[in-house]
C-alpha cells in the first residue's frame, strides 16, 4: 500500500467492531511500558535504591520478557491464547494491587527484581498474544490493522507519558487497572464471539444445506460478516477510490 490507501485503509479499519473492542487493550499494551520504563524507575528503583540499581532491575526486565516471548509462543500451539491472556491480566492486577499498597524499602532489593521479572512475564503475553489475535482475525487487511495496533499502542505512551508530572503514582495505578480491566473485558466478548462464529462456520461446513439458507438469508438481510474477507477488500479500494 502506498502511504494515502494505507492511511485510509487505517481509517476504515476503526469502522469494525473487533477492532473498536481491541483498542483498550492495545492501548494499555502503551500504557504499561511506558509505567515499567518511566514511572517504575522513578517512583520505586530510583529512590529506594538509587539510580545506580536502574539498570539492573532493568535487565531483569527485558531477560524476562524476552524469554517468555518465546515461551508463550510455543505454548499458545498447545494451550490456545485464552489462558495465556488470563495469565497476563492475572499477573498485572497482582502487580498493580502490590505496587499501590507496597512501601519500597532498600532493605529488600529482591523484591524490586521480583515485581520487574513478573512484569516482564506479563508483557511478554500482551506483546505475543495481542500481536497474534490481530493477525489471525484481520487476516487480509494485516497492513491496516497493525497500522491501528501501533496507532493504539502509541496513544497509551502518550496517554501515559502526558500525565506522569501530574498524578502520583498511585493515581497511575488506578488510572491502569481501569484500562486494564475495561481492555480485558473488550478482549473477551472479541474472543467469545470469534469462536462462536467458528463454530457457526464448521457447523454450516458439515451442512451444505444449512450453510446456503444462512447465506440467502445473510444477503437478504445485508449482513456482512466480521472477520475480514473478500467484501472488506472491496470496500476498501471503494474507500481509496472516492478519497
């Protein structure tokens, strides 16, 4: 694509309901590294431990996070995407609750590694698993979609990165738990209704009698399904077309 059909393309991406539930937890993708790079340095390392022990609590981080992106890769193979997800909402709600109520003390550096590693595993699950559900339900507009994914993921630094001289730390902490939880949920109804209409497809598969009454009654009554297909790219040269 060139850089107006892709801005377009874009544009027409937000037009779709999997996309619009998608956003908060994309967003929050930005929000929460922005929170472990700025705030988490800032707030907890830099002044129990001093700056000197930023880098290493760091490392700890991105080795972590590294290596579990690798690791949730091979297992979303063999376990599916659901409970990788659960595991990573699980672990940020548990994160965020000890970093509201936990006082930092210099005494117990290990605990600093042990909150930045469990971070590292948490956005290892958003960094795969989000990456690979937009890719798997907006197959033949992947351009565009992942156009919106860094759209998103960009709005939560900014998001992130516009109040961190205004609001506490713990202000913070709600302000994500709230874009946590809202994003989760925005996830789930995306994930329920993906496998319902799934099953619909095998369903109908097995039944080509059935599958033709559901498509003369789809046409009749103009519905168009989710999942990107051959209408999507239609209306998208419509779209570039008219611009």
């Amino acid at each position: 694509m060139g850089g107006l059909e892709l801005l377009s393309a874009t544009a027409y991406q937000l037009k779709k309901p999997y996309q619009q539930l998608l956003i908060p937890i994309t967003i929050w993708i930005g929000m929460e590294q922005a929170f472990i790079g700025a705030d988490f340095t800032q707030a907890y390392i830099s002044c129990a431990l001093g700056v000197s022990s930023v880098g290493y609590v760091m490392i700890c981080f991105g080795v972590v996070n590294a290596i579990c992106s690798l690791l949730f890769g091979t297992l979303m193979k063999f376990i599916g995407r659901s409970p990788l997800m659960a595991l990573g909402f699980i672990v940020h709600c548990c994160l965020i609750w000890i970093l509201v109520v936990w006082r930092p003390h210099p005494n117990n550096p290990k605990i600093f590694f042990t909150i930045s590693g469990l971070w590292g595993v948490g956005d290892a699950v958003w960094q795969t698993q989000v990456n690979g559900l937009y890719g798997t339900l907006f197959r033949r507009n992947k351009e565009a979609a992942f156009s919106n994914f860094r759209l998103w993921e960009s709005v939560g630094f900014v998001i992130a990165y516009a109040y961190s001289t205004h609001l506490c730390a713990r202000m913070k902490l709600y302000v994500m738990g709230v874009v946590l939880v809202t994003g989760f949920c925005g996830y789930v109804i995306v994930e329920v209704r993906h496998m319902m209409k799934a099953r619909r497809q095998k369903r109908l598969a097995e039944d080509p009698k059935a599958a033709a009454i559901a498509a003369a009654e789809a046409k009749a009554a103009q519905v168009v399904e989710e999942t990107d297909d051959e209408r999507d790219d239609i209306d998208d040269e419509i779209i570039v077309t008219h611009l």
